[in-house]
C-alpha cells in the first residue's frame, strides 16, 4: 500500500481545520472600574492582542463584546463602573440579563461562561459598594451558578493582594477564587522589575471551572499557561498511542501502517488546536518527513520502520513484515512529544513558526523525535 505524504498532509490540515471548525465559543464578562487593568489583564492572556483590535460592539449600555475573527472567544467589556452606585446597578443588571439571554439561548456558543470581576490591588482599598455589588451579583446568580473569579490586578505587591484576599475571603462571598495577578511586568523606581506572575494561576481555575467541551477551547486561546497546554497535549499523546498500540493489538503488517496514520494525524490536530498556532501544510509536511518518515511510496516504509525499530530498546525487528502492537504505540508517543516539543520551541519564542519547514526545523524534529524514542520502552 502507497501512501503520498502530501495527501497524508493535507489530511492532517483538513483535521486540524475540522477541530478548529468544532471549537465552542468561550464567553467571559470582565467588570471592573476603569484603569484597574482589564485590557492589559486580557491582552496577555489571550491570543492575538484581542482588546487593540476595536472598540467592539456594543450589547447594553455598559457593555460591548469584542472578538476577533479566527479565536473562539468573546470578551463582554464593562464600562462605567467608577460612575457610581446608580450605574453600578445598572451594569450589574446588564450582567444578570446577559446571562439569561445566554442561558435562554440553549446554545453554548452564546452562553456566558465565566465572570471575572476586577479589583486593582495597587488602588489599596476596596470600595464598601464593589462588596455590595459583588454580594448581589452572586444572590442573583444563585440559579445561573455562572462562575464569579475575583482578579486582583497589579499586584505587584504580593503582601497587599494577600491581604486584599484575606478581606474578600472573610466576606464569605458566592466566588470561586480570589487571583492576584500581574499581566506585565512593573517597574519600581530605583527598585527595580517585579516580574509578571499569576496569569497561570488563573488558567488553572478556569480550567477547573469550565466544562470539558470548552477545555480546547481554553488551551486554543490562553497564551499564559505552557504548562496547562502541555498537560492537555500529552493527555491527546496518550489516548492516541493507546489507540495506535490497540490497533496494532495484532501484529501490524507494515502495509498496513496505514490504518495507523488516522489516529497520529487527529493526535497531531489536537496538538495543534491545543497550542492556537496557525500550522501550514508545509510544517506538517516537514514533520512527517522528518520524523516517521516518507521513505519510498510509504510513510511507515518497511526501511524507514527498521531504522525505527534500531531505536526503541527491545522493539525488536520487523518479524514476518509486522510491527508489535507495543511499537506501534511507542512510534504514536515519540511522534506526538516530538511536535509538542516543537510547539513549545514556538511558543517560547526560540523558533519560528515559519522555520520548521526549514532544514534547521526537520533536523530539530528529528532530534526530538529520536530522544523520545530512546527513552521509552
Ligand atoms: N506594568 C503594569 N502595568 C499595568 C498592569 N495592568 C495595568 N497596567 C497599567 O494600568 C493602566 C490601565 O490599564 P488598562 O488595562 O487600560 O485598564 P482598564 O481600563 O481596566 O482596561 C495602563 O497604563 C496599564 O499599562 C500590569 O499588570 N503591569
Ligand atoms: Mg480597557
């Protein structure tokens, strides 16, 4: 059996466009007074400078929803909090009947999913009314249970957000966390730069408190957890390498390496949805070819395969033209960590997107490929 790398690439695009395709919306309502840091706080979470990009579109009085075209996520922006106590009340009902327009929709798309209420550490006091506000927020979010996280933002003073914390907590409000953060770096006159910090944190409690249908969606468009979207790949590296070994649970004939190829190539799309980045074909390309290989008519060539085999410790040879069911999995894992691998490369800044179809991005792919085989069994 044949198979054209170029066509195995392609399928892979098309998977990776299909998963993008099937991504929910992720909802969030961000509230607070104006200056506390909420489209500094947003802009480093999320993707593809989402605030820059428009004023966006005005849904109530107070607030407007801002998306950008290819992320799956909706920002409904607050205004108007620092005008006082009758506008407050005015937003906070916008906020209820968002909710309910969401709800009532049925559709999780429209639903809103998330509040994050945002208080600027570094104002040093809480307002007796933004307690109140959040107190009654909560009451008539008794039914809806949308999660309320409180951010404190510019927190660059870590003893002050404690203590800030500590007053939130003791008011025993209807709120999942309290997450002090730093969106960017701070710089102290004469004192030096307090490091950003926290972002991951709040990725990690809107993780706990998402669905699981919104967790890709999540990974697709935070930019400040490469911890959480290497957790999320590896789970995708392993279900898919159980997968490829229970193929395989029958000695796989090296032809058929084909059948194969379906559960790496929804592997590699997961990867790649996970980390957001936008992959072309070419990438895909390079990485087969670097990696499993595209020797001869093949992907999995019967030389290509035991080259492969020379590498995993105890895989043994190809006996009667097949492959073990174990090595099938382990060619899966070594594969899948490989492009995490380079991912992370991506993310990190220390490659390029556009140099993995280079010489210098195959020969790291083949690196990482290789070491992967060589420390599993
Ligand atoms: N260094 C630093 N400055 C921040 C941070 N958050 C907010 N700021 C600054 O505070 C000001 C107001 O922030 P902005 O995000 O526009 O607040 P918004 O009105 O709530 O959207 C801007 O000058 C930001 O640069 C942060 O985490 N670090
Ligand atoms: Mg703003």
């Amino acid at each position: 059996m044949s198979i054209d790398i170029n066509k195995v690439a392609q399928d892979a695009i098309d998977a990776i466009s299909e998963k993008i395709k099937n991504l929910k919306q992720l909802n969030i309502i961000v509230a607070g007074k104006t200056g506390v840091g909420k489209s500094t706080l947003i802009n480093s979470v999320f993707r593809d400078n989402i605030v820059e990009t428009g004023m966006g579109k005005p849904v109530t009085n107070h607030m407007r929803k801002i998306t950008k075209k290819g992320v799956p996520l909706a920002i409904y922006d607050t205004r108007g909090f620092e005008l006082g106590k009758e506008v407050q009340t005015e937003v906070k009902k916008e906020v209820i009947d968002t909710i309910n327009v969401g709800l009532a929709s049925k559709d999780v798309n429209e639903a809103i999913h998330c509040i994050w209420y945002c208080i600027n550490t570094a104002s040093n006091r809480i307002e007796p009314e933004e307690i109140e506000w959040l107190k009654d927020l909560s009451d008539e979010n008794k039914v809806t249970q949308i999660p309320i996280i409180v951010v404190l933002t510019q927190s660059f003073s870590k003893k002050k957000a404690q203590e800030m914390k500590n007053t939130l907590v003791s008011e025993n409000l209807d709120i999942i966390q309290v997450v002090p953060v730093l969106a960017e770096d701070y710089e102290i006159e004469d004192l030096g730069v307090v490091p950003a910090y926290g972002l991951d944190v709040l990725i990690q409690v809107m993780e706990e408190a998402l669905p699981e249908e919104l967790i890709d969606t999540l990974q697709n468009v935070q930019i400040a957890s490469l911890k959480a979207k290497k957790i999320r790949a590896q789970a995708a590296v392993a279900t898919a390498s159980v997968a490829a070994a229970g193929e395989g649970a029958a000695p796989i004939p090296f032809g058929d390496c084909a059948l194969l190829i379906p559960t790496q190539l929804s592997m590699i799309a997961s990867i790649t949805v996970i980390f957001g980045f936008n992959v072309s074909k070419s990438i895909i390309t390079a990485l087969i070819s670097s990696t499993i290989g595209s020797g001869g008519a093949t992907v999995l060539g019967k030389a290509v395969v035991s080259n492969l085999l020379k590498l995993i410790p105890g895989a043994g040879t190809i006996v009667g033209g097949a492959i073990s069911a174990g090595t099938a999995g382990v060619i899966t894992a070594a594969l899948g960590e490989a492009y995490i691998g380079i991912m992370e490369l991506v993310f990190k800044g220390d490659m390029k997107l556009d140099d993995l179809s280079t010489k210098k991005g195959k020969e790291t792919m083949t690196k990482l490929f290789k070491e992967q085989l060589a420390i599993k069994k």
